[in-house]
C-alpha cells in the first residue's frame, strides 16, 4: 500500500492483462510501473469523445482527507483534486478548503491553471474538465473511457494551447482550450508518460517509465529523447534555472543537470521511497516529495538534500508553496499545510 517507504514493488513493462480500468486507483497511480497487468492495451479506434454517465461528485464533509494527488495556484487560490472527483478550493493558503462540484465522480490526477480564472483538470476515463471562474464551476469538455489509458499528467501554456500525457503513450494536444483534442504520437515506444515539466521560454521536458526522458525546444511540437542515467521510471522533472534541472522517481533515485539534460549527476537522495513531486521555494530551497511520507530539503540549490520524513509515513503525491510562503502537501492524508518547512 501507499505507506511503505520503500516504493514501488518491481514490475516488468512489458506485461499486460486485458482488465477493466479499476474505478478507483490508490496513491500509486502515480507511480506508473504498477499500471502493468492493471490496464487493458490501448484501444485502436479513433478520438471521438464519449462522455461516462451523467455523474456528479458527490460534496463529502472529509473530502480535504481523501486522497488528493495534484494541486496548483491559480492567482492566490490553491485547487486540489483527486479520487471520486474531488476538487478542493483553498482562498487563505490551505488552511481550510471548498469543495466544488464537478461532473464527473472519475479519479482526477492532474490539475493546470496558466491564470487565475482558467483552468483544467484531468484524470481516469481520459476525463478533461473546464473551468473559466477559477474553480467554481466545471464542464466536461472530454472523455475516452474505451480507450483505457488515463491523463497522469496536463500543462497549459495559455489559455488555448494545452497537453495531456498518460499510460502508454497517451499525448493529447488542443490549441482551443480544450473544446477539441487531437492524439499524437511523440515516439515508437510506448511507455507511460508520467509528468510535464516547463522549464522556461518554449522549452519543455516529459517524465517517462523505463529511463525515458524527452525534451521540447520549441513549445511541445517535437521532442527528442535524451540520454538517461537510470533504466527506470521518472515521475518527475523540476526546472531550477537557466539550463539547471532535477530528474527523480522510483526507489528514491535523484539527478542534477546542469546543461539542460545531456549529462546527469547522481545525487543521494536518503530514501528508497519513490520521490513524486518537488517545488523551488521562493527563498531558493528545493523540497522533494514522494511515498512513505519522504519530504527531502536543499539549502544549496539543489545540490544536496536532507531527509524530514513524515512521521505518520503517509504518501505524499504532490506538494504547492502558497502565496504567504507555506507549503501544502497532497496525498494519502489529504490535504496538509507545512508551516514550518525544515
């Protein structure tokens, strides 16, 4: 379960067991190894959008205690999602949250805001949703539950163009804010697409399994594969600055790039547990996230990191610095402000 500390348990990629989507996905849906033997193969047909059953989310009381595994800012506003189509608000940094309902009850696992009032959110059935009022409503603009590969991750750039990456090569594109969307193929492999990662200009990086790496020089239209220092999965990728960027994921593993990703130093992280998320805090540290509660902290740029584990050991899918300097963490627990970063 998502408490070990030790990540994810070994897999093999190339394994597949014709099954259902399972409604609901803990914690490690995340973690894209253990997709193997839970997904149905890829489906051949086309794009056309089919919408689940006209399902609403249903308001919970704990719903800031279920399992939430992404979160951004829009303006000063954190929004959260996560299982049974949960979408949290928080208007004074994550102290108390708004649920909002949504059309959907699907496991939402991505979240992108390129402003205060626009913004989508993604997940299970290959769900899209849309709001225009920073939250407080939402329409579905898109939907393949046939296809059975779910959105792990979703950027926008601006308020027209956006993608939408996931299981085994899932890369949808819209360059109308999400009324269309078109799928793409960005290599012959298909591997999970596990994190998008901006990193300043037209520059961008993608996350993958099986030590894949991808870099777009020019907005997301073409990507080339980079050489990796690691054979397994990547679930995240955090720009520091300039050509300065950190690569982690499973069992804990860590490197630093300092020429934009053609080469990679090995970093100790401290932990075997799978790292998830990381966020550069205003005041120049870098914190790390991942699985069994690790919460790793840099004071020098990234360079090093030192472990302040949850003590609770819960997993951590993701973490957001708010507007007064606090951090929030999403997960296993919910949501969580950090008051005192280490």
């Amino acid at each position: 379960m998502i408490g070990s500390s030790s990540g994810s348990p070994a897999c093999s990629h190339g394994s597949r067991l014709r099954r259902p989507v399972l409604a609901r996905f803990p914690l490690l849906c995340l973690l894209s190894c253990l997709f193997t033997g839970l997904l149905a193969a890829p489906a051949a047909s086309g794009m056309e959008v089919r919408r689940p059953g006209d399902q609403r989310s249903v308001l919970a009381p704990l719903a800031d205690r279920s399992l939430l595994l992404a979160g951004v800012l829009a303006g000063q506003r954190l929004v959260a999602v996560g299982e049974r189509g949960h979408v949290l608000l928080s208007d004074d940094g994550g102290r108390t949250f708004q649920q909002v309902e949504v059309p959907t009850r699907t496991t939402l696992t991505a979240v992108s805001f390129p402003d205060a009032r626009r913004g989508w959110a993604a997940g299970h059935d290959q769900v899209i949703l849309r709001t225009s009022d920073g939250g407080e409503q939402w329409e579905q603009v898109y939907a393949d539950p046939g296809d059975e590969r779910p959105v792990l991750d979703l950027w926008f750039r601006d308020g027209l163009h956006g993608y939408a990456v996931g299981a085994y090569g899932l890369f949808l594109e819209t360059g109308d804010g999400g009324a269309t969307w078109t799928s793409r193929r960005i290599s012959e492999d298909d591997f999970h697409l596990n994190r998008l990662a901006p990193a300043g200009g037209d520059r961008l990086y993608l996350a993958a399994e099986a030590g894949m790496v991808y870099r777009s020089e020019d907005a997301g239209h073409t990507w080339v594969a980079l050489d990796s220092p690691y054979e397994g999965s990547y679930f995240g990728i955090l720009w520091l600055s300039g050509d300065t960027l950190l690569l982690y994921g499973l069992r804990g593993h860590l490197f630093r790039s300092e020429d934009g990703g053609e080469s990679w130093q090995t970093l100790a992280s401290g932990t075997e547990a799978s790292l998830t998320d990381g966020v550069a805090l205003a005041d120049g540290r870098v914190v790390l996230v991942g699985m069994g509660g690790a919460l790793l902290v840099s004071d020098d740029g990234g360079r090093s990191f030192s472990p302040h584990d949850r003590e609770d050991r819960t997993g951590i899918a993701a973490v957001v610095q708010v507007p007064d300097g606090g951090l929030v963490t999403l997960g296993e627990a919910g949501a969580r402000r950090v008051s005192d970063v280490p």
